[in-house]
C-alpha cells in the first residue's frame, strides 16, 4: 500500500494506457548511442548514518540553496531563484530543472477521467516561454529526467498502446528508445545514473539499466528492504561515485503513514536512515556536493485545519541526517540546479 496515496502524475499513464494510438514511429531509433562527458535488516527508530558520514561529510554544512531551486505548489511550477525571489511559471507536474539552471521539463496534463492528455514540455526560464518538443509531442509522455550534462532528456513515452523508456537528444530532436526485457507496467523512472544510465523503481526491484538496454544493476527491495514500505512514490537514485542508494520508503509498521529518507551503501551493503521520526519526506535528490540531498517533507501531526493534509515543504539535510533546513513553504516535487 502506498501510505501516502499514488501522486496524480504517477498514475497518469494507466488512462493514457487505455486510450494511446498515435505511433510516430518514423522518428524513433531502436538504439540510441550518446557520446557525452558525463558521466538488509532493520533498524531501530534511532539508527542514523554511520560508515556513510565518514565517507561524505565534511565539517562545511553550506547554509541555503544558492542555485536556482524549482517546485510545485498545487497545480502549478514555481521558481526560487539565488536571492530568494519566487515566482509562478506554468500548470504542471513533476518538474525538473536542467543542470546550467535554464529550461524546466514538466509534464503538462489536460483532460479528466480517460481523456487526459499528458506532454512533457519545456519552460525557457530566459523568457519564460513553454514550448513542447515536436518529434516528442506526437506521443503520450510522463515523466522527465536531464542527463547531466544537460543535452538530452529521459522520458516515459507510450508508442502503439506500448511503455517505453527513450531518450530526446534536444538539439536534433531524435528519439532512441532503450531496449528493455522486463515489464514496464508497473516502473517507474526516477533518476539518470552514471555512465549513461537510468534509474527505475519497479516496486519489486531497482534497476539501473544503460542505455543500450543491458541491465548494470538489479536490487531485490524485497530482499534488500523487507521493512520498508517501497511504493510507486518511493524515488531512487545513485551517487555520483556509484556507491550509494538515496530514496525514500515508508517505515512499517513503526510509522504506518509516514515515509523517511534513507541511504544504501551498495558495497557494504549497510541502510542508513537520515531523515528523523516525525518528518515525512518524499522526492529526495542529491545537491551536487554530494553532502547533502533536498526533499519534500512535512512534520507529522502537523496538518491543515479540519483535514489530514500536510503542510508540505522543500527541505535540506546533510547525509548526517542533522538539523534539517527548511527551504521554501508549502511545496513539493524540488528539483535543483547551481546554475
């Protein structure tokens, strides 16, 4: 059971399943070949970092954001800039900043019941303008991710009633798709890896998997995270060094209802929990130090009048798991970039 409920945007693609027949296929490649630079038990309630803090914290702990931090409030995309300013761009989920801080990819849904639209499209943060990427908007679409260095986009596309997992090279438009062996109904993808590879939650299993197709890693969580509650909503993502696991799970059946962030060391195979009892969190992502991560939290018991809503908010932490900063009210979905 997902505590939280499955987001809007994550359940998207079981209507556009039902309703997809555009094919578009003359601008898809089987193959896509990119040539960039870029590269369990459980624990108690009280058990925070250890091994993991020796290797990333230094004694610097870096106050606010100072790039430029994008969310969402509602039914819409905000942005905080370096100093602070905020402002509203576009109706949209799931955004997702590029690494030099210039173009939001998001996901623009219209529609209800079974006759949603769903597009990822771009806000230019120059002018502010929102176009959408012609050879992609043919297709139904959910879900972006950047490669870091900024050149291409991970998606979730649906091609004759079919998932997909492909990647758009933004300049040329190009659409490869990424072979896959296994069943994309129930997967989700969370993050761009390292060496050119993505990250997908599957509930049952984590795959890293390059873009040539072939599997890099696959991790049990049934075996890996038996006493977490893993969910469409848990988000996954790898170091940049390859050694560490970040995502979020739910904690059962100590706090049914709440989820926490937590860190696997893939080599030593050791989970570490950074977030404390009583905050929520959910949508964490490393900040490029590697020494800290941002997320959507929320105090538990702390909820709007008469409902059992939260007060949602963009959060930082060191991997430390100590004194979590709060860095802008009542959002969620952060995505960052020090540009």
């Amino acid at each position: 059971m997902d505590v939280h409920g499955t987001k809007l945007a994550r359940t998207l693609f079981s209507i556009v399943f039902r309703k997809m027949t555009w094919s578009g296929e003359a601008f898809v490649k089987s193959r896509c070949r990119i040539n960039s630079t870029v590269g369990f038990h459980f624990m108690s309630k009280r058990t925070f970092v250890t091994s993991i803090v020796l290797i990333l914290l230094t004694p610097a702990f870096v106050g606010a954001a100072s790039g430029r931090l994008c969310f969402t409030r509602g039914d819409y995309i905000f942005l905080q800039e370096p100093n602070g300013r905020i402002k509203r761009l576009a109706k949209g989920y799931e955004p997702s900043i590029s690494p030099d801080g210039r173009t939001i990819a998001f996901v623009s849904s219209k529609g209800e019941n079974l006759n949603i639209d769903s597009h990822v499209k771009l806000i230019d943060l120059r002018t502010g303008s929102v176009r959408g990427i012609p050879t992609l908007d043919p297709f139904q679409s959910l879900s972006a991710v950047w490669s870091p260095d900024g050149r291409f986009l991970a998606v979730d596309v649906v091609m004759n009633q079919k998932r997909e997992l492909a990647t758009v090279n933004l300049q040329s438009g190009e659409i490869c798709v990424i072979p896959t062996n296994f069943n994309l109904s129930y997967a989700w993808l969370n993050s761009w890896g390292a060496d050119n590879s993505i990250v997908l939650n599957a509930l049952e299993y984590v795959y890293q998997i390059a873009l040539d197709g072939h599997v890099v890693r696959k991790l049990s969580t049934t075996e890996l995270f038996a006493d977490l509650n893993i969910a469409s909503s848990s988000r996954f993502s790898i170091s940049r060094d390859g050694r560490f696991l970040l995502f979020n799970g739910g904690m059962v059946p100590d706090d049914v209802g709440i989820a926490s962030i937590y860190l696997y060391d893939l080599t030593n195979r050791h989970l570490s929990r950074i977030t404390p009892d009583n905050l929520g969190a959910l949508d964490a992502s490393w900040l490029p130090s590697g020494r800290e991560i941002i997320f959507a939290g929320y105090w538990k018991g702390r909820y709007k009048p008469k409902t059992s809503i939260p007060y949602w908010g963009v959060y930082k932490v060191s991997v430390d798991g100590k004194s979590p900063m709060l860095l802008v009210r009542d959002g969620e979905n952060p995505s960052y970039s020090p540009g």
